[in-house]
C-alpha cells in the first residue's frame, strides 16, 4: 500500500431536504461520524455574504436570503465531502446573530437520523415478534416517520471513504433474516436503545451509514476488523536524534481507562423471586483481558484489584447462556479501554494514486513512538477507526480528529441462535 500523507483540498456541502437548496458559503464546520455514539453531532456556521462573495471553498455563494429564509428546524440535511456522502441529519437547533459592526451569522446544528431515535419512543402497540429483523428495524424507526433499511458492515466506507462525482446510494443488498423473539415494545421504550438491546442479543453491532436517497441506512453486522489497513497515521522520531519527530499526526495519543472495565461479572439466570438470589444458577465469568500484555501493552498493573460486576439475566435459562452475557458484559466494557485518538491535517489520504476520505469502520497502520508500552516500545498495529470528526474554518484549517481501538475490541458473542 502507497500512502502519500499530503493533505488535499475538499469540497464540502449540506443540502437541504425541503427545498434541494446546497448551503455553501460557511465560515466554518465540525461533522462527527462515530460507531459507538449514536446521533453523531454536526454544526455549520454560514456568515452574511453579498452575491460576488465566493464563500471559503472560493468557486461559489449562496445567497443570504437563502440561508436566512429557507434553513428551518426539523428540515433533513444531506452533507458530502468531495461528493461522497457523509451523514443524513436534521436540523434541531438555528439561531442567528449579529454583532454592531454588521457581522452576521447562522448557526445551524443537529444530529444524524439515529438522534431522534434515542430521544424518542417506539410505539408500544406494534408487534414485531418472529418478523425478520430487518423488518423489525424498519417498522420501529417508521414510528418517527424515518425511512430506514439495513445494510452491512462495509456499507459505510464504501459510501463515506471514495472520492466520487457524485452521491452514490447504499448497499441494499444485505438484509438479516433472524427472528426476533420480543413480542412489542414496552411503554417508555426509545427506538434506538430498544433496536439495539435486539441486535445485540443476536451478536451483532448497529451504527448508522450514509445514504444519498435521505433515508437512514442502519448497519447491523459486525465491524469490517479484518480488512487490511487503508490508512498510515504516522508519528516517527527523526533519526538525527534532535528530538523531532516526522508524520501526519499532529496532536494526540493514547488512554488506558480502567473505570469502566470489570475484572469479573456474575450472572445470574432464572426468574427473580424476592429480593433474593440463587447462588446455583450463578455463572461467573473473569475478565482475561486485564491480564493479556498484548490488550493492556504490558501498562496495567498486576494482579488488577477487583472491579466486579453482578447482574440477572432473566432470560438464560442455562449456565451456557449466563455465561455468555457475562462475557458480552465485559467485551462491551471494554470497547472503551484502550483508545487511540489523533489529529490530522486534511479529511484524507492518497492511498494507492486514489484520493480516500478518513471513514469509521475503516483500518488504520498507527505508529506512535511518543505512545511506549511497558517495555519501552512504540505503538505499532493496526487499529479500527470508530470515530471521524472533520473540521474546517477559516482560522485553523482543515483537520480530522480520529478515534481508533485495537483490532477485536468491539467484537460481541451471539447471545441468541440465528
């Protein structure tokens, strides 16, 4: 693989659902793509220009009455960069201010489709049980009025990574056929939590995609780990000993988190009767993880101190099926335990003669020689990318801020036959 780690210009444009208008005379933009956090975030900051004003891109303008008069709240918006989509949103806030001298600015901001799913409920009446599971995730995301369908793993970096003449639709191909076995809802269940508690349950993870028809594209597959690495974020001591250092990375490292990560979970499965537990039907699983140099990098103490966790599961009804909770328990856990994140210049690299764009689910070569492990050695391995957020603005630059775990971090047990 030939990288070249020179940054290129971008286009950058949000489109409006409502009126097909393309917003792009901006002052500047944050646009953050996440596996893990639903409901990604996005703000686009417009300022006041007259009709010869070429905007920050430097080839067009968008008139003030349009962005003024025509970008209203709960409107959906479609973002692409270098014309490959990047998330569907909606508006959810707008304000507009001024200052004395005349300077004027709208600030527009949101969150992709899965952050009405979050904060709103699944309607409690439908009946979803023994549906297919992909129709199960359409039917509750229609609850809000949101198209969806189900796409897999790699759908989003074959939308978000390319350099493309225009949108391209996503994958439609893949649908999951698994049953789902929870009759409804129950009243004060939200959409997204109540749709993931499922798929988790089958072993699978969910995070949204892009899709240029507006609709939201929900991914309900495991993460693209064993694809071969697509980027090189590249921080390297100079050779002539000077204490410099060469690469693409700007700022940024590595965390260790210890808070969240159980050294053991107890599962305990049957019915609850009382307050009282069984200790027979009590399933203990140990975090190996917290032990393992190659996870901790040899940077965790040993023996760790008890960090446990005890919890019912109601519905194992066997030692094997407690035990696999517990063990999703801690690979949930520690998703979050070893995490790299960086800052780059540009929204990405030249791999192989073709521009890509940085995109979660993707594969990144880190090597780190600020980031030594116990044995004095640098970062050096391949690691997922869960987390894109890129920025612009007139001050500062194009930048992408990346969020990497180690390959296998965000793997799952199926916890229910397929």
């Amino acid at each position: 693989m030939a990288v070249d780690l020179t940054p290129y210009e971008h286009r950058t444009e949000l489109s409006l659902a409502s009126s097909g208008a393309v917003l792009d005379v901006w002052d500047e933009y944050a646009i953050s793509l996440s596996m893990l956090e639903p409901g990604s975030p996005w703000t686009f900051t417009f300022w006041r220009s007259d009709a010869v004003d070429t905007g920050l891109d430097g080839n067009r303008s968008t008139p003030w009455k349009v962005i003024t008069r025509g970008v209203k709240v709960f409107d959906r918006v479609l973002v692409t960069i270098d014309g490959a989509v990047q998330l569907n949103g909606r508006i959810e806030t707008r304000a507009i201010r001024a200052d004395r001298g005349g300077g004027a600015v709208v600030v527009v901001n949101g969150r992709d489709l899965a952050g009405p799913a979050m904060d709103w409920d699944v309607d409690p009446t439908i009946t979803i049980k023994n549906t297919a599971l992909s129709t199960a995730v359409e039917r509750c995301f229609a609850q809000l009025g949101i198209p969806a369908h189900t796409v897999d793993s790699a759908a989003n970096v074959a939308v978000t990574a390319r350099e493309a003449p225009g949108p391209r639709r996503t994958n439609r191909r893949a649908r999951r056929a698994q049953p789902v076995d929870i009759a409804h809802p129950r009243p004060g269940d939200r959409v997204w939590p109540f749709v993931e508690g499922i798929v988790k349950r089958i072993g699978y993870r969910m995070w949204v995609a892009p899709s240029a028809d507006g609709e939201l594209a929900v991914v309900v597959d495991v993460p693209n780990d064993t694809a071969a690495p697509s980027y090189v974020l590249l921080r390297r001591e100079v050779a002539n000993g000077d204490g410099g250092y060469e690469g693409n990375i700007l700022d940024g490292g590595e965390t260790i988190n210890t808070r969240a990560a159980p050294t053991t979970a107890t599962v305990f499965s049957g019915t609850a009767r009382g307050t009282q537990v069984d200790a027979r039907t009590r399933s203990v699983t140990t975090n190996v993880a917290l032990t393992d140099d190659a996870v901790t990098r040899g940077l965790v103490l040993q023996p760790p101190p008890e960090q446990p966790r005890y919890l019912r599961d109601s519905r194992a009804r066997s030692p094997e099926r407690a035990a696999q909770t517990g063990s999703n328990v801690i690979l949930d856990a520690m998703a979050s335990f070893r995490v790299y994140e960086c800052t780059v210049r540009g929204h990405g690299q030249t791999v192989d003669g073709a521009r890509r764009l940085y995109a979660i689910n993707a594969i990144a070569r880190v090597r780190d020689d600020v980031c030594v492990d116990g044995d004095g050695q640098p970062l050096d391995e391949d690691m997922l990318i869960t987390g894109v957020t890129f920025r612009r603005s007139r001050r500062d630059g194009t930048t992408t801020t990346l969020t990497l775990v180690p390959r296998g971090a965000l793997s799952l047990l199926p916890t229910e036959a397929a």
